[in-house]
C-alpha cells in the first residue's frame, strides 16, 4: 500500500506558521570530507508548509518561497520566490519585500494585459524587477533550475484560471524535480511530466475543479515519489487518499493548510 504521512500538528521542530518535512534525495552522500559537489548533491530537502499554497523549500543553503502569504515571522530569508498567480492570495508584495534578500528573483507568471483585474495590476507593479516567464520557459535562477508550466482549467466555461494567466514551477534540486502545481486542473502538459520526486498538486473546491478522486488520478499520471495535496480546505481529503491506497511507489504526505485560528 502507498504510504501515508499525516502532518497536522506542528512538531517541536516545526516552524510557527508551518509543519517541517525532510525529504532525502541524495544517494550515499560524499566519497570523502573533501567531496563537496557530492555532499552538496546529497543534501537533504527541506520543506515547510505554511498557508493555502504557501511553501518553502530548503536545499543545501538555498531558500525557496513559492506564493508566501500569511504570518512569515519564523521564514527564512529567500534567495528565489516563485509566484505562480497574480490574485491576493498568490501575490502579496509586501511579503515578498519582507522575505526576498537583496537582489533574490522574484518570478512572475506572465498574465496578459486585458485579462488582469484592477488588483492585479496593482500588485504586480509593486514588484517592478520581477521577472516574468512565461508558460515553457526555461531558466536558472539563484542556482536552481527553473521550468514554467502552464496552469488552468480545463472544464468547460468561464475559467478561473485562463491558460496563459497563471504558471506551475518544476525546480531541480540536487537532480531531483519537484513540482508545484499551482491552481490547475489536470492538463495536457501536467499529464506529460516525467521523472517527478515531489508533487505538490492541488484541490480547488467548492469551484468544482481538481476533485480529489480527479487529483488522484493525475497523481497516478505523473507518479512523484511523494506528493502533497494542497490548496484546500474542509474537503474529503481521505478520497484522495484512499484512491492512492494501491500505488505502493506514491508517498501521500497530508497537512493542514487552513487550519482554524489559534490551533496548533
């Protein structure tokens, strides 16, 4: 059976505002002390979960933010933010201010001019050197290659999500890739990801899109070696994980991304 990991409750290792997870992607680690590029490439992932689709990844001395929002108190400085949509709870740019270190990239997801709401517009120019990729691009930034994958719905009708608006991200640490998805429904190109180690894949209920027996399915498509599902909140999270039961290769690692004021 695929194992399951719940993390509800923050640890004592835990962060305020998120539950810490280590992920090991190394081999073996170095062949001696002085083997730095294999120590580096046997570097632990560390990941926390803070708010929605709040995460941040840690990875041999470089920190990550993908669409920090809420209370980053205990957050490390970034050394790269990934934004992967331009609504207020993606993009907040007095966070990013507060987190970025001087001269880190900001990455924007490229959202056409006639398709951006007042606030968005806004908030996007409050980040005037971010930098935009657009869907399939492809850069190295801070060290850490970065891939943009397209993000949107895919049922039929007025789209929350327009393809083209908004960016999933594959980053490659140490050579693993992991996947934050962003707000997307299954997709032609999410489908076609290969080689995946970490999956964050989303829910977006009550819009009726990326249904968790939907979500799964997709999993079973991509096969990360460990997924989060995220972006949800009073949902019958066990659906998902019941219809990854059987996928003896698929970690489920299940956290609280919206949890009540003043719970722990």
């Amino acid at each position: 059976m695929s194992k399951v990991v719940r993390s509800l409750t923050p640890g004592a290792v835990a962060l305020a505002t998120g539950a810490v997870l280590i992920f090991s992607i190394g081999s073996c680690g170095a062949e001696s002390e002085g083997d730095t590029a294999s120590a580096v490439e046997a570097a632990d992932v560390e990941i926390t979960a803070f708010v929605g689709s709040g995460v941040q990844i840690e990875w041999a001395g470089t920190v990550i933010h993908v669409d920090p929002r809420g209370d980053y108190t205990n957050a490390k400085p970034a050394d790269l933010i990934l934004i992967t949509d331009t609504p207020v709870d993606h993009l907040d740019p007095d966070l990013i201010q507060q987190l970025r270190k001087p001269g880190a990239p900001v990455v924007l997801p490229s959202t056409p001019d006639d398709a951006r709401d007042a606030g968005s517009r806004e908030r996007l120019l409050r980040v005037p050197d971010g930098l935009v990729m657009d869907n399939g691009d492809v850069m190295t930034l801070a060290g850490v290659l970065v891939e943009a994958v397209p993000m949107y719905d895919i049922i039929p009708g007025n789209p929350f999500h327009a393809k083209g608006e908004g960016n999933g991200y594959v980053i490659t640490l140490g050579g693993k890739r992991i996947y934050l998805s962003g707000v997307t429904e299954c997709t032609p190109e999410m489908r076609a990801l290969q080689d995946i180690d970490i999956a964050f894949v989303p829910m977006n209920l009550p819009n009726g899109r990326m249904v968790p027996l939907v979500a799964a399915d997709c999993v079973k498509m991509i096969r990360p070696a460990v997924v989060y599902p995220y972006h949800y909140r009073e949902l019958p999270i066990d659906e998902f994980v019941e219809a990854l039961r059987g996928e003896p290769d698929i970690e489920v690692r299940v956290h609280d991304w919206y949890p009540a004021p003043g719970r722990e």
